[in-house]
C-alpha cells in the first residue's frame, strides 16, 4: 500500500513539467524498476539508498541554507522575507468551514499534526527491518536509532519552517492545483518558493531530487513489506510459498506478492493522481497508526519480559525515558486514530469514499486479529513470563564480537561516516 501511495507522489511531481509521455507510462516505470531492483540486483540496494539518502541530506541542507538566505532578502530579486507570510496570510489559518473561529485554527492544525504521519509511516520500522540484512546491527541499528532523532528535528522541523517563510500558504500552484489542470501543478513548496525567489533553473534540480526521493521510498516500501510477508511466512503465519527464495536469498515470491497491490496505483490514471494520492495518503496513515500502537504494546509487554528475565541492561540500545514515553505516544496515538477523518462528520461533508479511506483500517485490523486468533486457538496475550528471550540470543553476542566499526581515513570522511 505504501508503494502505490509513493508512486502518484511521484507522477505528481512529474506534472510539474510539461510532457506528452501519459502519467500510466510513469507509473509504469517507477514500479518496473523498483520491482526489478528488488529482485534482480537486491545487492545494490544497500549501496542505491546510501546514495539517494546522501543526495537528500545534501539537498535538504542546501535549502535550510538557502531559507536562511531568502529569509534575509539575499535572492535574486532581494525581497526581504523574513516572517512576511506568518503574517499575510498568517501562521495559522483556518479550517475551511464558515464561523468556527479559533476552534477553526485548532481543527487546521490537528489536521496538519494527522497528515504529517504519512511522513513518517515506517520510516522509523526500516532502521530495524534492515537489521537482519545489514552488518554489524548491534553497532550500526542503535547508531541510527540515536541519530534518527536529530535528523528528525533538522528535516522535519527546520524544513517545516523554511517552507513556512518561503512560500505562503494561499500559493495558488500548491497541490491543490493539480485537480485543476492548471500550469505548473505539482511543484512542492520548495520548488515554489525557490520560483518566488526569482532563482533560475533551481527549482528543476530540487524537482528532480524530490522524484528520486519519491522512487528511493518506493523501491524501500516494497523491500520492506516483502520482508515482512516473507517473516510471516517463516513463522507459519502466511502461505508457505512466501519463503521461497532465489539462489541470492531474495524472496521473489513475497516481491511479487507485494507488487501486485501495488498495481492499485493504476487508479490514478482514471480518477486523477492527486486524488488517488489523498486515498492512499489516509489509508496509509491510519495503517501506520495502528501498527505503531501494535507494536509500542509489543514493547510493553516484550520490556516486561525483560524486566522478568533481568536482561533490561543488555539491550544494546535503549531510548530515554521509557517506558512513560511509550505510554504517552500510545495515547496520542489512539487519539489521532481515532480523529483521522473527523471532516467527514461535519454537515454536508460525508461520503463513503472518504469514510472509508480514513476508518476502514480499523475493522480489518481488528477482524484479521480476532479472526487469526479463533481460527489459531493461540493465547490471546501471552504472559511475560512465558515469553521467550533466549533464543538466538547467544549467536547474536558471538556476531557482535565479529563486528568492527567503519572507521575513516580523512577528517571528512570521519565526519562523514558520524553522519550517516
């Protein structure tokens, strides 16, 4: 579902330049090439997203340099920006509904703090899903894991921020622009404001690390739901085919299985990609939501059984303040999925398609794990006590005394290697 939801990303921002080739030739290109390097050259994939992660870090902080530039009027056309758009047209607006007021701007920032989750749907679950694929993971999983907040704040946060003061919010060549057919439709906020600035030519490069960066989360989507299917399978929970493998070790059955949702992308050819991006956008969300509450329950409950076992200490990383952290994201969590499409039920608002894009998770979830549970006749929660923690315990000490860690040769390349 992730794949097909990056993908109508991806031809959207093709639409930013004007060509003859059909958005279905596009999406037939992306999903090609992402299948086919999942297969047939898995071994570049490591280094392929070494590469793409490189060019999004250099471009990202090449444009926190350059908000930080426009911001003191230093482009082209010397138009001193600074916080002109927090105040024409304001900082917050309002919830697109006559006479809510305040409430108005509490509702549109909500909505922002709900979709901002597509962004981070399983960008978190990849650092550990590659661990059983990478080298040394108890090294390089928790070097990650403690650099993935730091990250988080500089291109999450201090990006938010230079689009606020770049581009206003009222621009009419947002993505609201695509549905409209109109000029220049599918520009990100970058791109615009880079225009707006009067810079030549920068808005095409910045474009086309935006696509690529599009095509890298693709191609890591369908990666990771592909292993995720083929460790179902290993456990016996998914078709026994799923674990067949290919002279490289590649689960190509569980590939294909994975591409084959995918091809839901399709529908953006009749239905529009922006449109079909919004459908995907809330039910990739509301997925997300409940496997991150799945999971921090897993955690409780996996702590718990450390806790009994006295193992806590050995975890090779562990996050602060846990596990009140874990209970508070649990609670927000709920709240947000709960809240995911609240539009709906405002007057003359519903329809059953947006209804469902935003709530249908729920229910499946819920009857997928009820119904494995009754068919299985599996403990409904398993005690911490029984919960096993041993296993593959002692390989894993005996690899890690095997793992050195990448050291480099030059001061930059020092610093280089701490980055990433």
């Amino acid at each position: 579902m992730l794949v097909a939801a990056e993908i109508p990303a991806a031809s959207v921002v093709i639409g930013y330049w004007d060509n003859p080739v059909p958005v279905i030739a596009w999406i037939t290109v992306v999903l090609v090439t992402v299948v086919f390097l999942n297969i047939f050259v898995v071994t570049l994939y490591g280094e392929s997203e070494f590469w793409f992660a490189s060019i999004k870090i250099i471009a990202i902080l090449g444009l926190l340099i350059l908000g930080v530039v426009l911001f003191f009027g230093g482009g082209p056309n010397h138009d001193r920006l600074g916080f002109h758009h927090w105040r024409d047209p304001g900082a917050f607006k309002s919830y697109p509904m006559p006479g809510l007021g305040n409430t108005g701007k509490f509702l549109a920032f909500w909505t922002a703090l709900v979709r901002s989750g597509f962004a981070f749907v399983l960008s978190p679950e990849l650092i550990t899903i590659a661990a059983g694929e990478s080298k040394a993971p108890r090294l390089n999983i928790p070097k990650a894991g403690r650099r993935f907040v730091y990250r988080l704040i500089t291109f999450y946060v201090l990006g938010a921020l230079v689009i606020s003061i770049i581009v206003s919010s009222d621009d009419p060549d947002l993505l609201q622009a695509v549905s409209n057919g109109t000029k220049d439709a599918g520009a990100s906020p970058f791109v615009l404001g880079i225009k707006r600035a009067g810079i030549k030519g920068l808005d095409h490069v910045i474009n086309v690390v935006i696509l690529t960066s599009a095509w890298s989360a693709a191609n890591s989507f369908l990666y990771a739901g592909s292993r995720s299917l083929y460790s179902l399978a290993l456990t016996g929970q998914a078709p026994r085919v799923l674990r067949t493998c290919n002279k490289s070790g590649v689960p190509y059955v569980a590939v294909i299985c994975t591409a084959m949702l995918s091809c839901l992308v399709y529908l953006s050819v009749s239905r529009g990609s922006s449109t079909v991006f919004v459908w995907f956008l809330n039910l990739t969300t509301i997925s997300g939501y409940v496997a991150w509450i799945v999971m921090l329950i897993a955690y409780l409950r996996f702590r718990k059984a450390l806790i009994y076992n006295c193992t806590l200490r050995s975890l090779p990383y562990t996050s602060a303040g846990q596990p009140y952290t874990t209970y508070s994201a649990l609670s927000v969590l709920i709240l947000l999925s709960l809240t995911n499409g609240f539009q709906v039920f405002f007057p003359g608002n519903f329809s059953a398609g947006s209804f469902l894009a935003a709530y249908i998770t729920i229910p499946v979830f819920l009857a997928l794990y009820l119904g494995h549970k009754m068919w299985t006749r599996t403990p409904w929660i398993w005690k911490f006590e029984e919960v096993d923690v041993w296993t593959g315990k002692e390989e894993a000490d005996r690899m890690e005394e095997e793992d050195i860690a990448p050291a480099g040769k030059t001061l930059l390349e020092k610093i280089w290697f701490w980055f990433v």
